[in-house]
C-alpha cells in the first residue's frame, strides 16, 4: 500500500491527515509539538510522529513514502526549505498544501519582524504581538518595550520560556489557545489599550480577519509582516481533489450529523459552566423537560434565577470526575478549553453524548436553531454544524413563514 506523510504545522495539514486515515490510506502526520501531536484524531491508518526534525533526519524519514505533503505554516520557512531539500536528495517530489491569503487594506505592511520593530520603536502607545513565540528578540530593540509590548503565544513550557528568555514580564504575556473571536480580541485589544496589532497574514483558518476586524472597530493601526514570499501549490480542496483521484476514493455527499427528535422529560442532562453559553443551553434545554444540573464556580444571573425556581439542580464549584455519573447528555460550556476535554473525555469514556461549545468537531450532537409553529416543529443546522448563523437566518425565515400562514387562516 502506498503511504503518505504530512508535515502538519497547520489545521489544513490536520484536515487533509484525517481526510486520507478516513478513507483507508496509510499516512503519518508529523508535528514539531506536543500541542500538533494532542489535536490530532486517535484513528486508524493514522500515525503521529513529534518532534523538531533536522534536514537529515526528515531525509531519512521520508524514504519510505511514496507522497510527500508540505501543510507547515506560511511562515516556516526553514522546515518548508528542508523538507524540499530532503525531498530533492531522495529523488522525490513535495507537494504544497497553501493557505490561500485574504484580501485586505489600510495595514502598514513590513517584510520582517525587524523592519516592523524599527517602525514601532519610534512609537507611543501599546503594542499588541501575535506573530508566535519563535522571534521575540526583535521586540526587545522597541523602547519600554517590557511596558509597551504585550505578547500572545500558546500556553506551554516553550513558548513561556521563550517570552522569558526575551526578556517580557509576567504580566505581558498572554497565553491562550486558539481559535479567536473577534469578540475575544477585541476583549484582550481592550484590556491592554492597544494602539497597535502586529500580525502575520496566516490567512481564514489562522484566525487573521478577526484581528483585523477588531483592530479597526477599537481604532487599532495594524502592523502586518508579510509572507516571505507568493507559493505555488494546491489548497486544502484541491489536495482533497488530487488523492481522491490517486487512490480512487469515491465519496458520496454526506452529512456529519443525524438529525433526530428525542425526548429529554425526566433525563438527567448535565451542564458544565454558567456563563452566556451554558445559560443559553440551559434555556433551551428546561422547555423539553430536562431534569437539569448545571455545574460552575460562578453563574450568570439567570441561572441563579432558575435554580432559585427549583428549575433546575446548581452546584457551585468547578467540574470534578464523577460529575458525569448517571447523565444521559452532557454540555461542556465553560471558557477553559482544557476542561472542555476534560468533559469530553469523560463523556466518552462513559458513552455519554457530549456537546463541547468551542470544538465543533467534538461534538456527538449540534444545538439547532428551533421553529415551532403550533403543530409545526423543527431544527436546522448548517451542513456540518460550522455555520450557526446561516441556520438562525434559515429558522427565522420558517418562522416568519409559518406566522404568516397562520394569519392568512
């Protein structure tokens, strides 16, 4: 059988690995870190090599393989530049899987980190970095730097030593995982008082047109660094496209989710969180009759509302193993992506079905958007539970429909 190996430095590099292992070819996925190796599927046909690799030890791992998929990140350049090289002492051809870049205007854009730092060092006001963990050293050059600067990188061992190293105090780093709202960037754009946003174009799926977007909403100028240079390759589609060909798979237009109508009367459904998600759930959820738990270390008022109405069970305190015990559904709604997991995880093991708020693909079922209309009911959501906001607008042009029917009889 013929094998593939995907240097996977990006969600897209994660997409097409799953894609492949889905359909019964045999790929590796290599990934520089723990986080690239945690997101990826436990699956069959799938294998996960970690770890940072050098030009020979990438030149000794890809002799076995038949297809070589470069999905790093735009801005790896030097693992993109060996993997080619490997490739080239092996005999061997790299295809590119590239991110398609977005169109955008009113940036001052810079070749480098460098260039851009000289720009910013002759400054006022704050500065707000989402450009990795990999080159800091320039940022130190800025004046004031360890006041001005605030940077945002993933939250692990490496990336805060490398914020250490660079000289940046506690206080200036954040350390978050991603995906980003605009909402949550513009919160974090707002706390600090940024006056400038300094970005790379990692183009829709790196979450750059929700910086973009909050920056100009809070009046923040935004300092882009450039790709290194315009790549010739194949998008995520079109790499779909090309191994469907070479190993004659055959898909059929499917959805990802059943849509199906249960009873929930008298069903323990178990909520963790009480913020504005979870308190949404929670609404829908008390209509059909759920004998409700909602645990959370703190609760929006709603909840304490509904809970002082013995409409539903509040434990105040944080998720705990065992919280899941006799629960016919689960929600994990809490803004810790860690204890989301956690939730889901537990849910699994259990074979409780799990809906995880900020991980679609975690997900065993969808909140739909409802219609009810007399004896008419339904729920719409979008093809693989991605786009809410296509399903509120269907469900409310059915709702308006159905008044409008009522009306008229």
């Amino acid at each position: 059988m013929k094998k593939v190996i995907v240097f996977a430095g990006t969600n897209e590099g994660r997409k097409l690995s799953t894609f492949l292992a889905e359909n019964g070819v045999e790929v590796t996925a290599a990934v520089a870190t723990g986080y690239g190796s945690l997101v990826m599927p436990d699956m069959p046909f799938l294998s996960v090599k970690e770890g940072r690799l050098s030009l020979e030890e990438i030149t000794e791992l890809i002799k076995s393989y038949d297809y070589i998929v470069d999905a790093t990140h735009p801005y790896a350049k030097i693992i993109s530049e060996n993997v080619k090289e490997a490739a080239k002492r092996c005999g061997k051809a790299v295809m590119r899987l590239v991110r398609p870049s977005l169109e955008y205007e009113n940036v001052l854009e810079f070749s480098s980190i460098e260039a851009a730092c000289a720009y910013l060092n002759g400054t006022e006001g704050n500065i707000f970095v989402t450009t990795g963990s990999k080159e800091l050293l320039p940022y130190s050059k800025i004046e004031n730097y360890r006041e001005r600067v605030f940077v945002r990188v993933l939250p692990t061992a490496e990336a805060i030593k490398a914020c250490s190293d660079a000289g940046f105090s506690a206080t200036n780093i954040i350390c978050m995982q991603g995906p980003f709202s605009e909402n949550m960037n513009l919160a974090t754009m707002g706390q600090i008082n940024a006056k400038f946003l300094v970005t790379k174009e990692t183009g829709k799926s790196g979450g750059f047109q929700e910086k973009i977007d909050a920056a100009r909403k809070l009046g923040t100028k935004v300092i882009l660094i450039g790709r290194p240079c315009k790549e010739e390759g194949m998008t995520l589609e079109e790499m779909f496209i090309y191994f469907q060909k070479e190993f004659g798979i055959t898909q059929e237009e499917s959805l990802s989710h059943f849509p199906m109508f249960i009873s929930l009367k008298n069903k323990k459904v178990v909520v963790i969180g009480g913020g504005r998600i979870a308190t949404r759930r929670v609404q829908v959820l008390i209509r059909y009759g759920a004998e409700l738990v909602v645990i959370a270390a703190c609760q929006s008022e709603s909840i304490k509302l509904l809970a002082g109405e013995n409409k539903l069970t509040l434990i105040e305190r944080n998720y705990l193993p065992g919280d899941l015990n006799g629960a016919f559904m689960a929600i994990a709604a809490t803004d810790d992506r860690d204890v989301n997991e956690k939730v889901c995880n537990d849910a699994r093991k259990e074979g409780i079905p799990v809906n995880v708020c900020d991980r679609k693909e975690l997900c065993d079922f969808y909140f739909p958007a409802i219609f009810e209309n007399g004896e008419v009911t339904g729920g719409l959501i979008s093809k693989d539970g991605s786009n809410h906001k296509a399903a509120k607008e269907t469900a409310a042009r059915i709702r308006e429909f159905l008044k409008n029917r009522r009306e008229q009889t």
